[in-house]
C-alpha cells in the first residue's frame, strides 16, 4: 500500500475568503491555461470539466471540517443526491465556491453547494454526504495546516495566477 506521501494530490481550491468552522465556507477556484483538467467545450473553448469544479465544491467543505476538527479527520468523496450542472467555466474565470454545511456528526458531513461564475451558477450539488475518516490513512496533518495557512485568505480574491 501506498504512503499518504505516495499519492497523487490535486488542489482545487485557489483562496478561501470565508469560513465559518462546519456551517459554511466561500473559496475561488481560478481556471487557467495550465490546469491539467481543461478540455475544449463543444464550441471549441477551453473550460474546466464539471466534474473538477464538482470536486472543488467538496473539497472547499473538506477544508472546513478538517479545520473545525484540527485536521484530525479527512472527509472522502461520499454520495452526491443530484449534481445540476448549468454551464461552465472557461479559462480566465474565476470559479466562486459556496459550500453549506447542513451537519457534522462523528462519522460523516452533509452539505450541499453552489458554483458561479460572474454571478451564474455553473454547477450545483445537493445532499451531499462525505464519511469522516482518521487523517492519518490520507495526509499528515501538519501539511495539511500549513496548506491550509497559505490559502484561508478572508477578503477580497486574490487575482489569478
């Protein structure tokens, strides 16, 4: 089996510009050229593909439940009750994430979230479970507080890189 140090690790959050410890958090995901995850619509733009900006949405609620529990518990992806996806988020756009946490319990966090660009919702996910898992299977916690350090940023967005 691998070590947590062995996996392949994918960030999608880029800022999070508001926390409030297992009831809510707002992020950004910035779209770039260089994201590994980019692929022509049918119109021949680049934009990101649903599913990342899906993963975004989880993982930005990951932050705030890792946070609230001192990152002593890893949420995983769970079960999605229904993913509406209404648009997309080509590069250049900054992706906002709105994660809301419905409950926390010692096994599992229910949420649901939205995705917007300039105001548009692009991608929703309702009844949202991920199971809470002990940390140490997935990440050493003191990277993961040092991660989060450098992007729990409240305010303003920071500009795209």
């Amino acid at each position: 089996m691998n070590s947590p140090g062995d996996r392949a690790v994918f960030h999608f959050v880029d800022q999070i510009l508001e926390l409030d410890p297992e009831r809510h958090a707002l992020g950004i995901k910035h779209v770039t050229p260089g994201d590994t995850f980019v692929r022509p619509t049918v119109g021949g733009e680049p934009a990101l593909l649903s599913c990342i900006i899906g993963e975004a949405l989880g993982q930005l609620g990951a932050w705030n439940v890792m946070a609230a529990k001192d990152f002593s518990v890893r949420p995983v992806a769970g079960v999605v009750g229904e993913v509406v996806i209404t648009g997309e988020a080509a590069v250049g756009d900054s992706i906002l994430l709105d994660t809301r946490i419905d409950s926390v319990t010692d096994d599992a966090v229910f949420y649901h979230a939205i995705a917007t660009v300039d105001g548009t919702e692009v991608l929703r996910l309702e009844n949202t479970l991920g199971p809470l898992l002990p940390m140490e299977q997935f990440n050493d916690p003191d990277e993961l507080r040092e991660r989060f350090g450098r992007i729990h940023c409240p305010g303003a967005p920071a500009e795209a890189p």
